[in-house]
C-alpha cells in the first residue's frame, strides 16, 4: 500500500468471504492408495508416474521460498503446506472469516499424465481424496472436479460421477495444454458441464509437453510467473474465435491465478482485428469483448498493482464488479491477504461483489 495516497485507503475485509483458490495437497503419492485399485498401485510401483513433461514432477525454476509455499503454512509434523486440515481451517478459513473455499487441487494430479488410462484412475483417486481429506470435514469447503482433460471421454465420465454432488463446484483444468482449449477435441468437457450447471475453473500452470514460450523455455522463475498471464490470453481467444461460447452459450469459465488487467487490452485488440477477420470466424455473431463480458469471470490473484493504485479501478469497472472473484493462493508465497487486499476508495456494494457475492453467484452456493 501507498501511504502516501489518499485513495489506497484500508478497510476492514468483507463480514464473510469466498476464496476461489486455496491449493490442498497430499504429502506423498502413497496418500491416494486407498482410493485406486491395486492393479494402478502396482502400476506406479513398477513404472512411476510418467509426465507429459519432466518437468512438471518437480520445480522447473529455482524458487526464492521453499518450492513457492510461506514459512508459516508448513505444519508443525514435516508435511507439506496445504496438507494440514487443521493448520488451514485455524489460519486461513476461521482467521477470515472465509465461508465458501474452492479447493483446487494442483501439482501432480494426474491431469499431465502421459498414460492416459493412469491418468483418468488418478484424477478420480483426488477427488475421492479430496471428499474424505477435505470437503467431508468442513461444509465451507467445495472441491473442483479434476479431469483428464487430454482424454474427453475419461474427462466427460468422470464429470458425470460427480455431478450433483454439492461438494463439487466446478471442472478445473490447467491453462497450457497439449492444444488450444478452443480445439474441438475438448468439446465434449465444455457440453457435459454446461449440461450439469458445473462452470469450468481454469488455472494457471500445467505443460502440455511443450516450452512456455514460442522461442523455447525461459531462464528464469521470474519469466514463469509473468507467462502465466500470456498463457490465459491463448486459451482465452482459442475459446473465443473457435466458437466455443457460441456453440455453448450457457457455458461459464473462471480464469485462475493468473492476473486481470490484461484483460480489457485483450478485449480491445480482439474486437479490432475481428473487424477486418470476422469471415474467418462465421461462428462468431458478436464481437469477442461481448463473449468476455458473458462468459468469462476471473480471480484477483495475483493482483496487480501499479502507481497510481487508482488506476487499477478503470480495469475493474471495464472488466464489471460482477465478473472479478477474490482468492488467496494459500498456501503460496504470493498469498493475497483479505485484509490488505482491494485496498482502494470503492462502493460497500463493489466490495461485497467483489469478496464474497459474485462467488457465491457463479457457484450458485
């Protein structure tokens, strides 16, 4: 915050808060035994888990604080952040006053598996362990539904066990995949979820077997948190102009972790060149800024900041109060405090949007 500005005012957080992104994540692949068979526990034993990309078992750049986690999330027993129940019902949920958590369960969660087959029997394993580690101990909590997005039948079946379930609120994918998520490979995930009500969640991260940028992988860590919000304008505008949210208009999408301000640039630029280009694009009956507008929601975190703060608003108001949704991160280094996050002169109404209403709107919870 900018003491020195009179509009970067702090005020007190919401009574009650939604968070759309906290990470759960178990200690070792040993944790999700009990929920496969034994002919895939003897499958990992024997042959490991084989990525779509190495890199993706591990840190692909060093990171400045303990693999990306805060120093007070590690729980007092040696597990990992994130782990704990206890440790994040005690300093995130009751310390917030947090009443709706999306638990979006990250990392090694079967979703960039090579093995397609391992790959739809693990993500089913997470999110029975995620019912029985999470959800099942505290009402606040919903999961979002892991898939095997790479496999649409797989994805689609595992989409149909789990809904109606309300301990799931959404289908997460990851935002760098093997092909654009306009493909109409991935169309069936989009249709069973628009046929349940279930908004598909997608976050940050993820590797589809290919490097980050178009010249080849990047140096640093640095470069690998800024193309977070790259990543998201691809799959944005291959769901726009392959005519995703025109074949399925009922369709909602939750970016994740990935920043906002880019977006109202994106909407411009893409309601320019469509102007020129739209005969490419048939399927398209508007301009792509109003598909954004329909669609497309999108979590604060991070949040960017620039100076003069104020001029963060001007984003807000083009992007709508209605569209943006608080998260945390928790338990990650870069952890958005609800009580210093939003710190600007806005309306009681904006702000109420902003950390809890507009969660509970797009979940409908």
């Amino acid at each position: 915050m900018n003491a020195q500005n009179p509009s970067a005012v702090q005020k007190p957080q919401a009574a009650m808060i939604a968070d759309c992104d906290i990470h759960p994540i178990w200690n070792k692949p040993k944790d999700l035994y009990p929920y496969l068979s034994r002919r895939w526990q003897e499958h990992i034993e024997t042959f490991g888990l084989s990525h779509r990309h190495g890199w993706q078992t591990g840190t692909p750049y060093p990171k400045g604080n303990a693999s990306g986690y805060r120093n007070d999330a590690w729980p007092e027993d040696g597990g990992k952040p994130g782990s704990d129940f206890n440790l994040l019902k005690r300093d995130l949920l009751d310390a917030n006053n947090i009443e709706l958590g999306i638990l979006n369960a990250t990392g090694a969660n079967g979703q960039g598996f090579q093995n397609l087959e391992c790959a739809a029997a693990y993500c089913t394993a997470v999110n029975d362990w995620l019912i029985e580690e999470w959800t099942a101990k505290d009402p606040r909590l919903k999961a979002s539904i892991i898939v095997s997005y790479e496999d649409a039948p797989a994805a689609v079946a595992e989409i149909e066990r789990r809904a109606g379930d309300e301990r799931f609120a959404q289908v997460m994918l990851l935002s760098r995949t093997a092909e654009p998520l306009g493909r109409r490979r991935y169309w069936p995930i989009y249709e069973a979820a628009e046929r349940h009500g279930l908004p598909i969640g997608i976050h940050a991260f993820g590797f589809g077997g290919y490097p980050i940028t178009g010249g080849g992988w990047p140096s640093y860590y640095i470069e690998e948190m800024v193309g977070h919000s790259p990543a998201c304008q691809a799959l944005l505008t291959s769901l726009i102009v392959e005519g995703v949210f025109a074949r399925f208009p009922k369709l909602r999408v939750v970016l994740i972790e990935a920043g906002f301000a880019w977006l109202p640039a994106l909407g411009w630029r893409l309601d320019k060149l469509w102007k020129t280009l739209k005969a490419e694009t048939p399927a398209l009956t508007r301009k792509p800024s109003e598909y954004i507008r329909d669609h497309i929601w999108i979590t604060s975190q991070p949040m960017e900041e620039p100076q003069p703060r104020e001029q963060l608003l001007d984003t807000m108001d083009w992007i709508g109060w209605d569209r943006l949704l608080f998260a945390t991160d928790y338990p990650h280094w870069d952890y958005d405090d609800p009580a210093h996050s939003l710190a600007l002169r806005i309306s009681d109404e904006n702000r109420r949007n902003f950390f809890r209403n507009n969660a509970r709107e797009v979940y409908g919870r």
